[in-house]
C-alpha cells in the first residue's frame, strides 16, 4: 500500500513538473498572459483535466514558476552577500556566480525579467513579494557583517535592497548578452563590476 502511494506521488510529481517545464519553453516566445491551458497540456504531454490536479489557474502555474525561478537565484544571492573575500577577488567571484546561474537557468532569468512588469497581477505580486522576502533575508546577512556596525535596520535595508536590484538587473543583462558579440559580454561585466565597486563605495562613506 505504502509503495502504491509513494509510486503515485513521484508520478504526480513528475506531472506538475513536466506542465512547468512546458509552460517555461512555451514562455521563451510569448508572455504568461497569451498563454493557453490546452497548450501547456499538449505540450507536456498529459490531458487538460490533469492539469486541474495540479494548478488552479494558468495564473498559479505562473506563481509556481516565479516560486521555481527565483527559488534557485535566492541562495546564490544570499552566498554572494554572504562572501568575505576583499576587493577585486570578490567583485570577480560574485559576476562568475551570476553569470553561471544565467548560463543554467536562462529560461527561469527570461521568465522574471518579462513578467516582473508583466500582464498578469498574481504574477507580478508573487515576484514582488519573493523579492521583497529575499531582500529582507539581505538585510538580515548584512547585519551580521562587522562593517555594518551602527547601522540601522531602514539602512541595510535600502542596502540589501540595492544588493538584490544590482543581481536581478545584472542576470537580465547577462541574459541578453548570451550568444552576443563577446565585446559584448566584456560590456556587461565590466559595467557589472563597476557597479558593485561603487555600491562598495557607498556602503564604506554612508555614515560619514
């Protein structure tokens, strides 16, 4: 009985995300708002009504993605803040994180950057709330940083708050530099890179 039921659960598991897959090709040529359900079901391969045993709404389709996608960047960004390396050796450490990330999970980068501003309002609330969280979760690292003494809680939130945009606009940037002129790509990461030099800046003379 035990193993019928596990059986079943790695089935149903393997259905939901088989629909999210479809659903994140499907997205790399249209928004979430022109996506259909029966285009999604025949291209995972499964019925429309199993669709229903799994997502409410193309809508939560959608927030399970943003949940999915932004799921993996968040402890990226937590292990780049969270880097004790100086200068240089951590600026160079933190653009090869994203840019490996963007290499692995362009669909999940192209999915975000389109619907952060997109049709679909459940969407756009669960990827500003996701981000709102991992902000915080910032915030929290940044405290425990010997060079956050004196500090107050409103400003290492605008900071982590300017951590996570400079990492969501950098992924976005790498993204569309993939498959790009390589001057290009040496563009974007030296445009990165000075970014975060000047955050660097920033956060040492804020107090002064």
């Amino acid at each position: 009985m035990s193993h019928a039921l596990g059986v079943r659960a790695a089935r149903k598991r393997r259905t939901r995300q088989a629909l999210l897959d479809a659903a994140l090709e499907l997205l790399a040529g249209q928004s979430l708002s022109g996506l259909g359900l029966r285009e999604v079901t025949r291209a995972a391969g499964v019925a429309p009504t199993a669709f229903y045993r799994h997502f409410r709404s193309i809508e939560d389709l959608g927030v399970a993605l943003v949940d999915e996608a932004l799921g993996s960047l968040h402890p990226l960004v937590l292990a780049v803040v969270a880097d004790t390396r100086d200068g240089e050796e951590r600026i160079a450490g933190i653009i090869d994180l994203l840019a490996c990330y963007v290499t692995k999970h362009p669909a999940h980068v192209r999915f975000l950057a389109r619907e952060q501003h997109g049709g679909v309002r459940a969407v756009r609330a669960a990827v500003h709330a996701r981000l709102a969280r991992l902000t915080e979760d910032v915030r929290v690292e940044l405290a425990r940083d010997p060079e956050s003494a004196g500090w107050s809680e409103d400003d290492l939130r605008m900071l982590a708050g300017v951590h996570v945009d400079h990492l969501v606009t950098t992924s976005t940037r790498f993204l569309e530099a993939l498959g790009a002129d390589p001057a290009e790509r040496v563009r974007v990461t030296r445009e990165a890179a000075d970014r975060l030099r000047l955050i660097g800046l920033g956060r040492a003379h804020w107090r002064d």
